[in-house]
C-alpha cells in the first residue's frame, strides 16, 4: 500500500466528511477518521481506523496522523449562532493543531475544507477568483479564513478547497427547503431571477477532494469548487418540473421576501412555533454569486460532471421518497 494511499479523515461522521470516507475507501485507500468518542466510530463503516481525539485540543491528537500521506480535514462548527468563541475554538485553532500534528508526523499532503463564505456577500458583477480579496460578512465565513491562514503556515504542501452550496441525495441544506417552498407555491422568483447560484453536486466535491488529494509535487492552492453556471430561474424551473408544480410566476423585491419572512417568523415565534425558514437562507439564492473554477481545472484536473438538469432530478426523487 503506498504510503499517499493512506489518509485521515477528521470531521468524518459529518455529510461531506462521511461521503468522502466511502469515496476513499471505493478508491482502496486505507482511512483513517479522527472521531471525538466510540458512539461516533460506531456511526463509521467497516473497515476503517479510529483515531480519538478532539481537534480543539492539541494533546488529544498526538499520533493519529503517524503513517498518513494525507489529511483531509473536514471538522468545522458551520452555524454562525454558536458565537465567535466556539468557531474561533474549532475552526481556526482546532485547524492549527490538526496541521501541527500531521506536519510532525511527516504527511506529504493537507487538503483543508474552507468555503466560498469567505468572500461574503458582496455582489462583484463577475466570477469571483481565488485572487479576489476575502470579505466575510459573517463570523463563520471569517473563522474559516483564519482557519486558511493557519494552513499557509503549516509548512505541509495543501490544497485549500473554497465549496459552494452542496447539494444531492442525503444533502439537506442546500436545496430541501427550495424544494418545499416550491412544492408549496409559497415563493416566488427573488428580484428578477437572473442572478447565479453556486451549488455543486456532492458527487463533484468528492471529486475535488480526490483531485487535490492526489495531487503530485509540494505544490500549494487554494481552489474554487462551484458547479456549473445556473441561475435561480433555471433551478426554481427545473426543481418545479420535477416536483410536478408550476413554476413561479411572480417576482418579488429581496427586501420584500426578506421583511415577508422575518415578520413571518416573528409572528411564528409569539405562538410558540419555530421559523419555517430562514431569511439568510433566502438571501443566499437571491445573491447574484458565480465562480471561477479555472484555477481547479487547470491544476487540479478537477472538473465537475454533474449537470443541474441531473442533479436535481436525483435530488427530487430522494426528496419525495424521504419527505
């Protein structure tokens, strides 16, 4: 078994993270998951080996990187509402640890998972780069470029992967509540609907991670990983033609849906019921957001296979089926 066949995994039990263990272990590599407890391993497939320990705490980690040729490192805290402290804790100084381990221990790789919030929320009116300045609008966004820096300075080759909105079967956040706003005509097109979402299929970001993993030479990057160009009326209609419901045929204003939907909630939470949807959430398709994938083609060899028209037609029938 060669030695940049073998590979840790941390954040592994996550949706990405345990995706990518079955990808791995598809791929014959051995792999490794860094797990905080046995009720986690138990989550895990067979065939593979645990390694306990907490990110967050540097002492937890010593050896689980001996005999490894690459780290992925997946653990993160994703809610912005944990607070700084905690994404601080887990996102950047948990990701300086991890990467002071595996460089002790002579890994040849370090694939890092940041995200495209570090650019924020500014509209730019092009595809964003890699070049372009970071702008997190958000504490996660902000932790996670933190989290990028302490890779830079590990002193361990790596491939910083910036993913957009993941989405595919078993996936929820991305598409699940578009789909039931649609199924339940309750949204209309957000301003005029030519803005582009960035979602890419959870079968591309397994790609990437492979790519970047098995990446030749001490070179370093850091890459986006967006699918291909669609927009919000192209994904409302294609989610709707597989829904088997009219598509949208109103627009509304981003302010309007965004106050709609804080007073929805608000009147919500005076009944005792929780928020049917988040406003950020919202904002995230109405944003006019496309990406530069070039970079990742070019150096990577990574290049995403999977078409909307497919990727959402698989999506809906996991969604009917488990509704």
């Amino acid at each position: 078994m060669a030695f940049g066949k073998r590979a840790l995994v941390t954040g592994a039990t996550g949706k990405v993270g345990s995706a990518l263990v079955k990808e791995l272990l598809g791929r014959d590599y051995v792999v490794r998951a860094l797990v905080r407890k046995a009720s986690d391993a138990e989550k895990l497939p067979d065939g593979i080996e645990n390694a306990f320990g907490d990110v967050a705490d540097a002492a937890s980690l010593k050896g689980c990187c001996e005999g490894v040729g690459v780290v992925f490192h997946l653990a993160a805290l994703l809610d912005p509402a944990v607070g700084k402290e905690a994404l601080y804790e887990v996102n950047v100084k948990g990701t300086a640890n991890i990467v002071k381990e595996a460089a002790s221990a002579g890994v040849k790789r370090f694939v890092y998972t940041s995200s495209i919030g570090v650019y924020g929320k500014a509209e730019r009116g092009r595809p964003l780069r890699e070049s372009d300045a970071p702008v997190p609008t958000d504490e996660y966004g902000a932790s996670k470029l933190m989290g990028e820096e302490e890779v830079r300075k590990g002193g361990i080759p790596f491939a910083i992967l910036r993913l957009g909105l993941v989405y595919g079967p078993g996936f929820v956040a991305s598409v699940v509540p578009m789909l039931r706003m649609l199924q339940g005509r309750m949204i209309p097109y957000i301003g005029s609907g030519k803005n582009h979402i960035p979602f890419v299929h959870a079968k591309d970001v397994m790609g990437a991670f492979v790519c970047a993993g098995e990446k030749r030479g001490t070179a370093s990057g850091t890459y986006n990983v967006v699918g291909g160009l669609v927009t919000q009326e192209e994904a409302f209609r294609l989610a709707c033609k597989y829904l088997g419901v009219p598509a949208p045929r109103l627009h509304a204003s981003r302010r309007f849906v965004m106050l709609g939907t804080h007073a929805l909630n608000f009147g919500l939470g005076l009944i005792g019921r929780k928020a049917r949807i988040r406003p950020e959430y919202l904002e995230a398709l109405s944003l006019d957001k496309a990406f530069d994938i070039s970079k990742a083609q070019r150096e990577l060899g990574w290049v995403p296979k999977v078409k909307m028209e497919e990727g959402m037609s698989e999506m809906v029938e996991w969604y009917k089926k488990t509704a």
